[in-house]
C-alpha cells in the first residue's frame, strides 16, 4: 500500500485457519487489526487468545519471535506496518 525510506505499510489477508511459523523481523513492526475475529498472537514471549475487535493493535519489537493472528472460521485482515531505520 505504501513505502518509502522511513515505513512500508502492507494490508495482509489470511484464509480461515491459515498459519505462518513463528520468524522475526528486522524493524519494528505495528499491527491493526480490520477484521473482528478471535485471534492467537504470539509475540515475544507472550502468547494470548483473545477476541479482537477492528482498530485492536499490536506492537512487536525488531527481531522478537512473532507468528501472525491465527484466524479462526473467516477471512481475518490486518494492516502491517513496517517502521524503518
């Protein structure tokens, strides 16, 4: 959706029941969440289950081990937004 030197910014849509392994990323990274769903996240150390409504956001630290909400019986969207140094 947007990049440049100081952001990218990347709407991501995952299938119901879709997984992605558990990797780092090199910048910070924010999350908002557009789809309501009940979602896993880990990040970091933390790991939690919770319903989310849109707007709900999520920060992760550069290189924290992170897996993507796990979304459950419908299609679940975020924005993803990568914060460059």
């Amino acid at each position: 959706m947007f990049d440049n030197d100081a952001m990218r910014v990347v709407r991501v849509r995952l299938a119901p029941g879709a997984r992605e392994p558990v990797h780092r990323h090199p910048n910070d990274l924010l999350t908002i969440q557009i789809s309501p769903e009940t979602v896993e996240i880990l990040n970091g150390a933390n790991k939690s289950t919770s319903r989310g409504d849109p707007g709900l956001c999520s920060f992760s630290g550069a290189t924290w081990p992170r897996r993507p909400p796990a979304p459950d019986a419908q299609p679940f969207e975020i924005l993803s937004i990568v914060i460059k140094y």
